[in-house]
C-alpha cells in the first residue's frame, strides 16, 4: 500500500520568508512525528500527534514553528519567518497502535534550504 | 528528558568483517530500542528493535543487545556486505507497556557505516 508521503520534496526560500510543508500519513494511522535532520546529526525530535489528543510540542524549537493535523490524518509544518539555521531535511512519520512493533514508517522528507 | 549516544559516528569496514555500533541512555524508564537504517538519499527504515525484557535479539546478520544495568545497547552486523553501507540510527524511548502508539523516539546523532568491496 502507499506510504507516508511529503510535499514538496525540495523548498528553496529566501531568509524572512513563511513555509508550509505538508505530510500525508499511511491511511489509518493515528500517530504522527515530525523530526528534521540536520547535517550530521540525529533525528531531533519536533512535534507527536496521537488521535485526537492534544500534539507534543516539545521539541519546537522556536515560537516560529507550529504545526497542525486536520481530521486526524494530514499534518502541516509551518515555519514563520525562515532563519538559515532552519534549513534541513524535514521528516515525518506515523505509526499504528495495532502494529505490534509500534514501528514509525517514514517519508522521503522535505528539504528546506533558507537562502 | 531522554539523552541518546552513540559510538561511533563513523565506521569503516572490510567486506566480510563484523561491524559494531554502541549507544548509550540516560532515562532507566526506557524500555523499547529500536535501530533505524538510512541508506542515502533514502528515509530511515527500522532494522531491528529490542525490547527491556530480553537482552539479545537477532535476526539473520544483524543482532542487538541490551544491557539495562549499565543503560547502554548495541547493534552487531557480522558478514557485512557494501549494501550494509548507510547511516545507522539508534534510539531509545519510554513506551507504554498498555499500548498505543505514544512512543516519542529520542535518536542518537547515527553511525555512517562504509562497507568496502
């Protein structure tokens, strides 16, 4: 079946500017991760959606960031005011509760380049 | 919160030859560990996981263990081949044993492994 898929996969801005970047969960999954990852480093965890309960903002890092997951199903990652320091690769993940491993899938990600 | 390490950040190799990884974690109420796999251009895909009850899994050439006394688990890869060849990821979470999908992953900063032919 399809799996998590993102848009755009590649987003040039110019520093100052607003983003939105888009993810489309596996059907049915109630979970929802966003990481980025920077250049050499780790997955440095960003915002968890799970159902209807309120999302885990605590790995924003800024005021600048926020995101929202509509009718449960897709999520949009919204950074204001774009700092070069934000660029990276934008990942987002979902997970089922019914999967016994509780394994979070992955899509291809979003670039971000801040000129 | 949840503080991940992991050893080391590059690895280089002979086909053939075993490759280890090592992370360590801060939070003893971590339970679940699973191990990501990115190849290049590519998304992290999970390879293996261990949960705090066991000390030991395997699966084919790739093994993992846990030792919760000292807070630390690895990844072993032994035959390595050149598709072995990508950035390894561990983590580590406090997961609830009464189900659903609230696993917040805490990664380790990952492991480039180059297998050479």
């Amino acid at each position: 079946g399809a799996g998590v898929s993102q848009s755009p996969s590649n987003k040039v801005t110019e520093k100052g500017k607003d983003v939105e970047l888009r993810c489309d969960p596996i059907s049915g999954h109630t979970a929802l991760y966003w990481y980025r990852q920077s250049l050499g480093q780790g997955l440095e965890f960003l915002i968890y959606f799970q159902g209807n309960s309120a999302p885990d903002k605590s790995g924003l890092p800024s005021d600048r960031f926020s995101a929202e997951r509509t009718g449960g199903s897709v999520s949009t990652l919204t950074i204001q005011r774009t700092q070069q320091e934000d660029s990276a690769v934008y990942l987002c993940a979902s997970s089922s509760s019914s999967h016994p491993r509780n394994e979070q899938f992955f899509g291809p990600g979003t670039r971000l380049t801040v000129l | 919160g949840e503080n991940v390490e992991q050893h080391p950040s590059t690895l280089s190799v002979q086909e053939g030859d075993s490759a280890v990884i090592k992370c360590t974690y801060s939070d003893s109420a971590s339970n679940y560990f699973p191990w990501y796999k990115q190849e290049l251009g590519k998304r992290p895909q999970l390879i293996i996981d261990i949960r705090s009850n066991v000390g030991e899994k395997k699966d084919q050439r790739i093994a993992v263990t846990l030792n919760k006394t000292a807070k630390h688990f690895s990844l072993h890869i032994t035959e390595t081949q050149p598709e072995d060849s990508a950035v390894y990821f561990c983590a580590a979470v406090i997961g609830s044993n009464s189900g659903g999908s609230n696993y917040k992953l805490t990664f380790g900063k990952g492991t480039l492994l180059t297998v050479n032919p």
